[in-house]
C-alpha cells in the first residue's frame, strides 16, 4: 500500500468525492421511500418527520448536508480541471472546495 | 547517525525484503545506496540505472512507499530515523529484486498511438509551426517525457484498471493530438477514448505530484477528454480490440 | 470498451454534473430557510402541493441525479469491486432506472 505516494490534496479530494457521492446514492432510496410517505398522507409524513427531530437523526442529516455540500464543490473542481484551461492552482481550488462544504454544515447547524 | 537501516525487495512477486546496513555519506543518494549494497554487500542484488545523472529515467525505485529517480533523491530527504525501504516499481511484474518488466508500459504506449503518423513526403517544403501557437504550446508542455514509468507506478487507476493505458501513454498521445503534421487522428481519439483511456481517469493527479520532470498528465488527459467529447460522433461505436 | 459508448457516458455525467450543480444549490438553499423552526408535514406539503414549477424542478433534479449516480456508481464498482461487462452494464442500468422511478414517485407524492 503506497500510502505515502497517496498523501496529496487532489488524492484526497477525490477520496472525499468518492466516498461522499456513495454515501449520496446509498441515501438517496432512503430518502426518496421517506417523501413517498405522503401518499399515505400528511399524518404518516409528520410521524416521520417527527420521528426524524432526535439528535441522531439531525447529527446524520448535518453529515449529509456537509457530503452534499463536499461533493457539489468536489464536482465543480472537477469540472474546472477538466473543461476551462489549465492553471497550476488547483490545490487551491480544493481547499475552497473543503471550505464551502464545512460553511454549508454549519450554516445548516444554525437553522436546525 | 552513521548508518542506514535499508531493507530491500528480493526475488520475484512473491519475494521478501532483506535487510542491509550501509554506511552513511554526504551527498549520498539512494542510488549510492543500492550500487553500494550491490558491489560490497549482495552481489546477487539485480537493479537497473544507466546515467546517474537525472536525464534517464532508468534507475525509477519506490523509495518509502513512493516512486522516484533513486539517483536524484538524496538519502538525507527520505531516510526517515536512519531507515529506507526500496522496492521496484509498483503496478508492473516485478522480474528480480528491484527490476520491473516494463513491456506492459510500452505496449500501452503503443495502444494509445503515442507515434507520430507523418503525412508529407520527401517533396514536400518543411511543416510551418508557429511556436507560440496554442496547439504547439499544449503539445510543448508534455514532450520532455522520456518513459521512467514513476506515474504509471504511482497511478491507482492502473492499479486498479488493468487495461487502463496510463498517464504516461495518454499524455504521449496528447502531444501528438496537438501536433498538427499529424495524420492519424482519427485512430489515436478512438485508442485513447473510452475506459481504458482518457474516461478512466479520475484526476488523482499522483502523476503530476510524483513526475520527476514536473510534467502534468493530468492536463493532457483532461485535453484528451475534451477532445475525444467533441469528436464523440466520430468515435467507433463498436467494441475496441 | 466501447469508445463512443464511454465517451457519451462522460459527457453525461458532466451535463448532469452541471445540472446538478444547479438543483443541489437550490436544494440547499431552499432546505435551509424551510429548516429553521422546525419541520412539520403541513408546511412542506402546504408549500409543495400544486406547485408546478416545483415540481418540474424536483422532476429535473431526480432524472439528473439517477443518470449521475449510476454513472458515477458504475465507475466505483468496476474500480473497487472489479464488477465489468455486460452484466455489470445491466446492474447499472437497473439501478439507475430504480433510482429515477424511487425519486419521481417520491414527487407525485409531495407535489400531487
């Protein structure tokens, strides 16, 4: 394992993307099955959300706003390293990446 | 601290590292390490170098976990506590102690038409090429490659993509894309297109952090997804062989 | 390997990327000013139901993002789990089909 070959920010940044955008598609089912509740109508849906207020929950969905957050600003690194010409700056770039996705957590942790 | 703890890949595959004890020099690089191993301690120990000098590529080890020119790392950077790890290069078969078969390296370069495809004959005036032109410059920025293999050993897509064609080929190939006596680049798009090629490539940018002669082909291979997107409709739609 | 095939599937997950880009940061925005003071099926569903400009957004968002992860998930599964072929293509097709019937079931629901 040549992990020391692996200890570089753009090797990271795709790590994070990766692992981030899994964890998004293996939630997605979960919550597209959680809105459908509302079929069964505005009680059941409430039940959920009510049941979705316990500091768990809300620990997991802050852990998902930041993945989200982390694998649109991963995305958009992505998509300037590969589409607009290039520049050696790109390290910077995913430090703003990780910068915007820890903002958006806590954004997201104050409205909570 | 006067000597070193160095500890050495031998046999094949499924060989063992071995441990030396090498005395200590200024300025030594682990390449002084390797020959000193080699003439006074293990004269079985088989490696590769050619110059010692910096200008080819062929002495390519992983030093510590990472692939590197041994002659141009000084021991003093790497020898973390006195102690060094040497091994051949990665994601290659390994033939003895610390030499790799490069074959699978240069077929792939091959693959992805890293050759030029002339197109004027004898008669023909000389190719005008303006070098400050866009085309020119792009291919400029990747032409100093002389095949040492270290981004191909620290790529993990190769690792984990057998077929992948690697940076070093795809980044040949863009060179070539950007040249514009070229003929042949129908066939070299549709070489370097797909998951074998440029598409398999995730940006982890190990190559461009680890190439000795600070080449980048990450922005080749990003060059190659563009361009490959553009001719998308003239790509085979069939299976590659 | 199929040169065009694979190209194409780049170049769709690169225009899903950039239409995600979009939806996500709408989502984003819109989840955090509907999170503050709590969260209750009344105000969702009161907000949501009829509106069809929502809707066609949430329509947009789901399609975009069954494309993107399938693609993005094939990837992982080839490189990770040494999953490829034609049943490997078949695999990914399914669940990118399941994830868009999932997320627009999911929008009959909340905006129906």
């Amino acid at each position: 394992m040549m992990l020391a070959a692996r200890n570089h920010p753009a090797w990271w940044a795709f790590l994070v993307h990766r692992l981030s955008g899994v964890a998004l598609a293996l939630f997605l089912p979960a919550h597209f099955l959680a809105m459908g509740l509302a079929l069964q109508g505005e009680a059941r849906l409430d039940e959920f959300l009510r049941w979705s207020e316990q500091p768990l929950v809300i620990a997991g969905e802050w852990v998902l706003v930041m993945l989200l957050a982390a694998h649109l600003t991963g995305g958009l690194r992505l998509l300037a390293l590969e589409l607009l010409p290039w520049r050696n700056w790109q390290k910077t770039l995913a430090a703003l990446a990780g910068g915007f996705a820890v903002a958006s957590g806590l954004l997201f942790l104050l409205a909570r | 601290m006067t000597t070193l703890r160095v500890r050495v890949w031998r046999g094949g595959r499924d060989g063992r590292f071995e441990a030396f004890e090498v005395p200590r020099g200024q300025s030594q690089t682990v390449l002084d390490v390797v020959t000193h191993i080699q003439r006074h301690l293990d004269p079985t120990l088989s490696y590769r170098f050619a110059c010692r000098v910096g200008m080819c590529g062929s002495c390519a080890m992983t030093v510590n976990g990472t692939p590197r020119w041994t002659c141009r790392t000084h021991v003093d950077k790497v020898a973390k506590g006195g102690a060094l790890e040497i091994g051949p290069l990665a994601n290659l078969p390994v033939v003895k102690d610390l030499v790799c078969d490069m074959r699978d390296f240069f077929d792939k370069w091959a693959r992805a038409r890293g050759q030029f495809s002339p197109t004027a004959t004898k008669a023909d005036d000389f190719a005008r090429v303006r070098p400050d032109s866009r085309p020119r410059l792009e291919a400029d920025a990747g032409i100093e490659c002389i095949g040492c293999g270290v981004c191909y050993a620290a790529c993990d897509v190769v690792a984990w993509n057998r077929d992948y064609l690697g940076p070093a080929a795809l980044n040949r190939a863009w060179t070539l894309v950007n040249d514009v006596r070229d003929g042949g680049q129908g066939a070299r798009l549709a070489a370097v297109a797909g998951d074998a090629g440029c598409h398999a490539c995730h940006t982890l940018m190990s190559c461009t952090e680890h190439c000795p002669k600070a080449l980048s082909p990450t922005r080749a291979i990003s060059g190659l997804k563009r361009a490959t997107a553009a001719a998308v409709l003239s790509l085979p739609g069939d299976e590659s062989p | 390997m199929n040169p065009r095939r694979e190209a194409l599937l780049w170049v769709a997950q690169r225009a899903t990327a950039v239409v995600l880009a979009f939806c996500v940061l709408v989502h984003l925005a819109t989840i955090i000013y509907a999170v503050r003071g709590g969260l209750s099926a009344a105000e969702i569903l009161g907000r949501t139901r009829g509106s069809v400009a929502w809707a066609a957004f949430y329509v947009l968002f789901v399609v975009a993002v069954a494309i993107h992860g399938a693609i993005g998930l094939r990837a992982v599964a080839a490189e990770w789990l040494g999953l490829r072929g034609k049943s490997a293509e078949w695999l990914m097709t399914g669940v990118g089909c399941a994830l868009a019937v999932m997320g627009l079931r999911a929008v009959v629901a909340v905006f129906g």
